[in-house]
C-alpha cells in the first residue's frame, strides 16, 4: 500500500535528521572543548564545565514525563541548543574557582566562595530564560503543539542543570584538586 511507503520514507528522513543533528551536536562538543581547553589552558577543566551538559539532559528527561510527552525529534534539537545555554554558567563558576585559586585560596575556599558570589547571577540569567519561553508551554494552538518538546527540553534542562551545576560543578573541581589536578594559573 501507498501509506507503508509514506511512512517509510519518514521513517528514513528522521534517521537522517537525528544522524545529522547527532553529528553535529559531538562537532560542537569538540568545539567547545577546543576553546575551553585553550582559554583554560587545560584539558581536565573543561571537562568539569561540561558536566553541565549530561545535567541538563536529567531535566529534559523528567520534563517529558512530568508534561506527558515523550522524547521526539524536536526534544533533540531542543537538548543540542541546551548545550550551549548550560555550559554558560558552568564557563561562570569554573572562573570564578580558578580566579579565587590564582589570588591564593585554597580550592576548597574558592569552591565555597565562587558559589556564594556567582550564585544569584547563575540563577537569575536561567530563570528570565526559562520564564521567557514558559508562555510557548501553555500555548494550545496547534503550531505551538509542534515546538513544545523543544521548549519542554530547554525549561526543564535549564532548571536541571542550573540547580545541579551551582552543586557539581564545584564539586567536580574540588574532586580534581583532592586528585593534584588544579594548579595557579598565569596570566598572559
């Protein structure tokens, strides 16, 4: 029949999206790593910035169950522009750490004195961008039925990630300083 047809060629073109937007999204990830790695002038530090990104993806996740939707194309694509909003704050709070460890603190004090002074400023940047496309939840049109997966990935993930990154990020950066892992940075 003609509609097995139709379907199968769907069935192609999503498998051909999601192999694109997955090559992509590890394109970015290498990218990211490649500039965090050169502005840290470190390869463990980055990696500790993005942690951020398998947080987000709890939020995402518990977002689709608690809304009743479940995890489709436009739930991807709404994970892979999360990546890049998370991995903000984490950028944040690891300079932050380091610039506390550079004037002669101790890890653990910077850790604790970085999440103080950067805790608001986290929190608000996260909160005005989940509540600027919270209203796109609440739409019932049938056009705004189509992106809030989307949505539901970002508004989820971005309260996920913030409130898991203000305690993990430090906590990572702690753990790679117990290993000798964290030194003074130079400044150039």
């Amino acid at each position: 029949p003609a509609w097995r047809a139709v379907v199968e060629v769907e069935r192609k073109d999503a498998a051909e999206t999601g192999a694109s937007i997955g090559k992509g999204f590890l394109f970015g990830l290498f990218g990211v790593f490649a500039i965090l790695s050169y502005q840290f002038r470190s390869y463990l530090e980055p990696v500790v910035v993005m942690l951020a990104i398998p947080l987000a993806f709890i939020g995402v996740v518990w977002g689709h169950i608690l809304l009743g939707h479940s995890l489709s194309m436009p739930s991807m694509m709404g994970f892979v522009s999360l990546a890049g909003i998370v991995v903000n704050d984490s950028i944040l709070l690891v300079q932050y750490i380091r610039h506390h460890v550079d004037e002669g603190y101790s890890v653990h004090d910077s850790v604790v004195k970085a999440s103080r002074e950067r805790f608001r400023a986290v929190f608000l940047t996260s909160m005005t961008t989940a509540a600027g496309l919270l209203p796109l939840l609440t739409e019932t049109s049938l056009q705004a039925q189509v992106i809030q997966p989307l949505v539901i990935s970002i508004v989820f993930g971005i309260f996920a990630s913030t409130l898991l990154v203000l305690f993990m990020i430090p906590a990572a950066y702690a753990v790679l300083a117990d290993f000798g892992l964290v030194h003074k940075h130079e400044e150039i």
